[in-house]
C-alpha cells in the first residue's frame, strides 16, 4: 500500500508539472502559444498543429493529452473563432494562463529598418502592433497563421520579394530562425510617455474529462459556461441574476450569434438576432452556492453547457 501511495504520489505531481504530457498547440516552434503551453506545463512536451482543429481533434483521438488555446488579448480582445471552437467540441476547460506577448520586429542578419519592404506576422499582432508599422511608410503587412511561420519565412526569403521582409514574433523565433531583432515592445503605445507593457493574452487549457488539480482544494475556481435565452424582455438580466442573488462574480461575459438559428421571429412579430451568451464566473461547481445557481440558470434558459471549471490562475 505504501508503494500504491508513493506511486500515485508522483504521478500526481507529474501532472501538475506536465510531465509527460503531450500539449498539443495551433502554430509551430516559437509561436506563443508554444510558451504558454511551457508556462502551463512546465515539464511537458508541446506538439504543433497546423489548425485549431487538428490541435483539438488530436486531443480527443488521444494523440495529445491536453491542448491550449489562446482566448483573448488585452490589446486586441477576443479570438471569437477560438471561442466558437469550444461549443462543438466534447473537451473540458482545465486550466488558464496568462502570457505576456511582446513582440519583435525581427529580419535577416545585415538589413536594416529602412530595407524591410514588407512585415509578415498573424493577423492579430497586425493590429496590436499598427502604430509601429503605420510609422513605416511604404511597407506592405501580410498576414500568416503564426508569428512563428512569418519569422521561418523571413528566413527562408523570397527571391523576388522587393525589399527585406522581416517579422513581429517572439524574440525565441529570432533565435530559433537565425534572425536579428531590430526592435522589442514592438506593441501599440509603447514609444509613449508612461509607456504600456507588453499586451497580456489568456489561454485555457483543455482535456477529455474534467480535472481538479492536486492541491487546488481552497483555491479560487472559475467556471466557464455558454447559455442561450428565449425571446421575451428581461431575460439575460434574469438568466445572470442566478448568479447575483449568491454573490457569485462574473468576469467575461461575450455574445455571439447562434449560427444555427440566427434569425429569431418575437413575439411582437420583430426579428432579430440570436445570441449565444459566454460567460465566466468566479464559481467552484463543488460549492453549494454554484450547483443552486446553475439548476436557477436551467431554469430560463433553454440551452446551457458547461465549458470546464479550473483553478483562477492570471498572474502574469
């Protein structure tokens, strides 16, 4: 029985380091969620993906053990195609961390700024970082599916290409792609007076059964649910007071359209369109108060899922 404990001791204490864990992400070596997914599972493996869905598909075919997703930005907000993601699959939310992303404007050994003649990077640090490339005048932006991709194309070079490229990636892909950095905090507002850190981004985690930490027991729990409401006056004012009334916190809440009834007819004869309501709440499901308040939301909504429930975990 000692050896039982002992065993199940260190595993235990595997998994909360990550240890052999496979974490499957959307991009490829050097791309930020690589990191987080470090910074998640210190001692796991990462294991790119192409896709979103070929990280999350690899998870539920048991090829990955967990897969992270980037959910939100402070500078850019919410990645509403990774949100949608979470009603059709089967996973559960685990776990959240926070990374700070500071980007770099990165190019090949011996250019300068002034010879870079286009910027690759994602589509999202095209707006987190616009004030730094509007200053540079002439310079075409191109949009790839990772900043890790848009530094391996810098490079790897394009011959016909006018003018160095050069990319806004971490400044691990500078070293991971051979390239120089020629500027850091690359983000909008940072050349200011009182000048902004680097923007935060939240991931979540996800796995194929719900999970509680070891070692989580008093700590603060956030809960992650997606609701939709029938027509009538009142009703998400009625659907939130569930939460309210027990002092329960909310954190987000981010409406999206349903896609698979857009439209909804009221009863006054209007249409309109129909909402998927996310939210996140400071609630442990184990806590008397959470189990009363979501059977209360069962109550008006017609349509509630549970995401996941998992420790708070935003420190950066």
């Amino acid at each position: 029985p000692e050896v039982a404990e002992a065993a199940a001791a260190a595993l235990a204490a595997a998994a909360a380091s990550g240890g052999g864990l496979r974490v499957a992400y959307h991009g490829q070596p050097g791309a930020f969620s690589e990191e987080a997914a470090l910074q998640a599972y210190a001692q796991s493996a990462p294991v790119p993906y192409d896709t979103v869905e070929g990280a999350l598909e690899s998870v539920t075919q048991w090829g990955s053990d967990r897969a992270i997703l980037p959910i939100e930005n402070s500078a850019a907000g919410i990645l509403h195609s990774n949100l949608d993601m979470l009603l059709g699959t089967d996973l559960h939310v685990v776990g959240e961390v926070a990374l700070e992303t500071d980007f770099c404007l990165m190019t090949t050994p011996g250019a300068a700024l002034e010879d870079v003649g286009r910027v690759l990077t994602h589509d999202k640090a095209l707006i987190i970082c616009s004030e730094l490339l509007q200053g540079m005048e002439g310079v075409a932006r191109e949009a790839v599916y990772c900043t890790a991709r848009a530094a391996q194309v810098v490079s790897e070079g394009r011959p016909d290409a006018p003018g160095a490229l050069a990319a806004l990636a971490s400044a691990r892909c500078a070293e991971l792609y051979g390239l120089e950095v020629l500027c850091c905090n690359a983000h909008n507002g940072s050349g200011r007076e009182g000048k902004k850190g680097p923007p935060v981004s939240r991931y979540i985690t996800l796995a194929r059964d719900p999970l509680r930490p070891e070692g989580s027991e008093g700590a603060p729990f956030k809960t992650s649910l997606v609701f939709a409401l029938e027509d009538g006056p009142g009703q998400l004012f009625k659907a939130l007071s569930a939460f309210a009334l027990r002092d329960i916190d909310m954190t987000k809440i981010e409406s999206r359209p349903l896609k698979s009834v857009p439209i909804l007819s009221s009863k006054d004869g209007l249409r309109q369109f129909n909402y998927l309501f996310y939210l996140d709440v400071l609630a442990d499901p184990e806590h008397e108060a959470t189990r009363h308040a979501l059977r209360h939301l069962r109550e008006i909504a017609p349509f509630v899922k549970i995401l996941g429930s998992y420790p708070v975990n935003m420190s950066v």
